[in-house]
C-alpha cells in the first residue's frame, strides 16, 4: 500500500520538514528511505538527548528524541538517558534501568517517556 504523503513531490516534502522541530523531523525521517535525506539536509545528525516540548494538561514535560525512538529501536534496546545513547538489553535486566532522578529514586509517576521538567 502506498501513502499518499510519499506521492508528492519532494519540493512539498522539504516545505513540510522545514516546519518540524529537529526532534519530530528525525523521527518522520526515520519512516522511510525516503524521507531520511530530507531530513539531515535540513537538520543534520541530531543526538539522541535532544528535546522536544509536548503539552500535558496545564503543564508541558519534555522527551528526548531517544526515549520517542525506543519502541523503533526495537526490544533488545533501551534509551540510557544517563549516558544519552541505546544500549543493549543484557539478559535478566529490566528495560527501565537507566530511567532514575538525580537522588537515584525510580520516578514511577511519569509514563515511559517522560521526563519530569526542573523548574529551575
């Protein structure tokens, strides 16, 4: 099946990459071969721990472009936001590991994902 996003020409596809944040352009150019040139042309290599702004009710929380792309890398992989790069699962270790606050208590508030904003 084909898209009808792709059917377009790639002048339109540059327009629409030029509107994105770096963080939501890696992740639409990670859809296809594709889009993944029109997105470095644009935006270059993005690291992993750059963040992206989402509104959550009365609040905004921010997500590192690695945590968006856990599920993409696949279940042998988790986001180590602490060395800010994907690690390999070794076996008998939980996918949770790395995800702590700065006193080392698990932030079991937070959905997968999230990070919880300073408002320092």
């Amino acid at each position: 099946m084909s898209c009808g996003f792709l059917k377009l020409s790639t002048e339109l596809h540059f327009e629409v990459f030029k509107y994105l944040d770096r963080v939501s352009s890696t992740c639409l150019g990670l859809t296809c071969k594709t889009f993944y040139p029109i997105h470095k042309k644009l935006h270059g290599i993005v690291r992993l721990d750059r963040v992206v702004f989402r509104p959550r009710s009365a609040s905004w929380y921010v997500v590192p472009l690695g945590f968006l792309l856990a599920q993409w890398a696949g279940p042998d992989l988790y986001f180590d936001g602490w060395g800010r790069r994907f690690r390999k699962l070794e076996k008998g270790e939980d996918e949770g590991k790395g995800e702590q606050d700065s006193e080392g208590e698990e932030e079991s508030d937070l959905k997968p994902g999230e990070v919880r904003r300073s408002d320092t």
